[in-house]
C-alpha cells in the first residue's frame, strides 16, 4: 500500500489515475505512479513519418540502433514522399508520430492553408544543416551569394523561380529571410514554388527554377552533379537555428502520454549517440544512405555532417556550426521562443492576417514539461530558460520578448 498525504493508495488506484493522463496528475500523485510501474508506454509500437534528409538521422538511428526498445517501445520509420502527405498521415492518425517542419506544425495547428487540428511538438531534432542552392547558369553570371543575386536580378529583369518545401516549413522561412535581408521581395520581385525535398535536384537540372533552399543531402547533391551552387547556409541566416522537430497531434499526447515521453527519450539519446564521434556519424551517414531512407550516396552526405563544406565554386572550408542532433541538449530543447519565431515570419509574409498570441500559441504547442521528463530520462543536459537570444543574418536580434513589435519592425514583408 502507497501513501500520500496520509491517506492510503493501493497499487490499482495509483495505476488508474495514471490513465488520465500526466497534465492531470499532480508531481506528487505522479512520482508515485512513475515508481508504481505504470509508467510503460501505453502504445508499444508507433509509425514515425519521415522525409528523406539527413536530419531524419535520430528518428532512423533510435530504431537501427534500438534505443526505442531501451525505451519500450518499438519505432517503425516510414518513408514519406512529400511534406503535405505528411500533415495529411499526421492529422488523420495514419502516423503516430513524425520528423517534420517546425512551420508546419504550427501552420496546422492554426489551420493555414489546410486542415485544423491541435498538435503538438515534443522536442526539436537537430539545428543547423540546410542550405540555399542556385543554379550553376546563375553562378556564372555572378549569382554567388546573396549580394550577387541582388545585383543579377536588378541588371537582368524577368520572374525568378525559387523553390522551398512547405508554405508554412523552416526552408520557406530560411528562403524568404535571405532574400529579404538582400532587398529582395520574395513574394512581389520573386516566383515561389513548393517542391518536395528529394525533387529538387532533378527540377533544377530541367530548368524549373533558379535556385532552392532544403535540407541536406540535396544542396551537396545538386553540387556533386554539377547543377548547382552554395549560395547561403541556414547557420549563416541563424547560426543554432531550430530545424525538424518531432512532431504529433495534442490529442495522441493526451491519450499515450507514456509513449510519446518514451519515443522522445529514445529519440534525444540516438541525437546524443550521434553527435559523440566521428564514427558514429560514420555509421549514421552509412545507414540512412540506404534505399530505405534517403537513397543516395554516401558522399552525399558525410561530407557536411562533419561540417566540411565547399561551394561548388572551388571554395572549401570547415564549419564549427554544421548540422548537430544534440549539441549538449541545447539542439533538442522546444524553445518556445523558436515556435513564436515562426509565428512572427507567418504574419511577416502574410500568412497570417492578425497577431496572434505569440506566446500562449507556443506554450499549447510546445510541450516542455514532457521534453524534461524524456531528457531526465535520457540523461540529457536542459537549458536554465524557455527562451534564447539569437542574432539573425541581418543583424536583428530575436529573443521572445515582443513577437508582435518583432514582426511588424521589417522594411520588407507582405
């Protein structure tokens, strides 16, 4: 027999109340059953929808590896073709889980452009890794960064195309930041259009766009078949800069809590095994280069894991900032001022008409009192505050305080 406050609890009550969920049990009434046993997964095996881009690593390595049954639960990666398949598998329940875009996530819970459905964001995947590409055409005329796209397009005047991933997704923002912080208006002096990541190489060499901006391997790749050049990488825009996250809807939360706190666990620890050695990102690059997950060569993606970069342009060099899954904990930490940033570029460019609140809308999403649970589980390292300071490619700082004077305060914006 269990007591609290003096009174008894048998076994069977504590069990119970376990079931109605961890936001309704106090610390207290939860430690208990924590120690009671009910705290195993209540789903012991889940689907987790991926992308094929090197930052589907932990979700991938978590199974290969079998940090998820550590954990007891088994994960079931699947192969997805598009981030819309993605939204749609996650809202009607055919997947229990994914490695997705941190905008989308948001995008759905506000119902931009799309279904509405509640969600929720367990842990941010990695930081860093993913690039702006332009066409090797551009680049011979000067078109090698940001300044020399500037310039072509002022002396040379016809509609741009530029690709990015998701309306609402991490690379439409990346995309439209750069541009804009080089004077380009993304959405009236530019062609936009959405192209899902492992199509964007084979586009480009047809010709259907001037340049992209997606995740890795497919910037490396556009440069090793030659099509294409590295104007920008998104640490440049925003050096440390959340990227996927691992994503759900608020109801799956709710109804498994157990599972998604296990699946978060396995997950952080598979970042961690990652990041600790040069042969484990090794090992990674090894696996998810396979035709099961990313299918594409092994050079393909190594190279910027270890953060060795070239252009395309002959230029080479090694970046301190590549793409990290852990990063001391500070790469898997929901901030909830990364998930209001989002807010802010969504009003910026119109897609949202009214400010909303920044901060409630986060604090709904985000779910950082499950994230502790899963690092303390993991053994990983958790930041002091919920917010961070950041300096962005154009000198603006973002730090949480005043989303909506944040948003309104660029010169360019929809």
């Amino acid at each position: 027999m269990i007591h609290l406050a003096n009174r008894p609890l048998s076994r069977r009550t504590v069990l119970q109340a376990a079931t109605v969920g961890a936001a309704g049990i106090s610390p207290a009434l939860r430690s208990l059953v924590h120690a009671a046993g009910s705290d195993a997964p209540e789903k012991k095996e889940v689907r987790i929808g991926f992308i094929p881009l090197t930052d589907c690593a932990s979700v991938v390595m978590a199974s290969v590896l079998g940090l998820d049954q550590k954990h007891g639960v088994k994960i079931i990666p699947t192969k997805e073709s598009s981030w819309a398949g993605v939204r749609d598998k996650l809202v009607n329940g055919e997947l229990d889980f994914a490695h997705v875009l941190y905008g989308l996530v948001y995008g759905v819970h506000l119902g931009l452009g799309g279904p509405k459905k509640d969600m929720a964001v367990l842990m941010n995947l990695n930081q860093n890794g993913q690039a702006i590409t332009l066409s090797k055409k551009l680049a011979d005329k000067g078109a090698v960064n940001g300044a020399g796209l500037a310039k072509l397009m002022a002396a040379e005047p016809r509609e741009y195309t530029f690709a990015q991933t998701f309306p609402t997704g991490t690379h439409a923002m990346w995309l439209y930041y750069w541009l804009a912080a080089h004077g380009i208006d993304p959405i009236q002096g530019a062609k936009v259009i959405t192209v899902p990541p492992p199509q964007m190489v084979a586009n480009m060499r047809i010709g259907n766009m001037d340049g992209f901006c997606v995740g890795e391997p497919w910037n490396h790749r556009a440069i090793i078949d030659g099509i294409g050049v590295t104007a920008a990488t998104s640490q440049e825009i925003w050096q440390n800069h959340p990227e996927k996250v691992l994503g759900t809807t608020s109801d799956f939360v709710k109804k498994y809590p157990n599972t998604a706190r296990a699946v978060t666990a396995a997950i952080i620890e598979a970042g961690q095994w990652i990041d600790a050695s040069l042969s484990n990102k090794t090992r990674m690059a090894e696996t998810i280069a396979g035709k099961s997950y990313v299918n594409t060569s092994v050079d393909a993606i190594n190279q910027r894991i270890l953060g060795r970069y070239q252009n395309g342009m002959g230029k080479t060099w090694d970046d301190p900032n590549h793409m990290k899954f852990y990063n001391e904990g500070a790469a898997n930490f929901p901030y909830l001022s990364d998930g209001m940033w989002f807010l802010t570029q969504h009003k910026r460019w119109g897609l949202l008409k009214d400010h909303p609140d920044y901060l409630g809308v986060a604090r709904q999403i985000n779910q950082v009192e499950l994230y502790k649970q899963a690092a303390t589980a993991a053994k990983a390292a958790l930041p002091k505050s919920e917010l961070r300071s950041s300096k962005l490619i154009d000198g603006v700082v973002w730090d949480g305080k005043n989303p909506k004077q944040y948003a309104d305060s660029f010169k360019i914006k929809a």
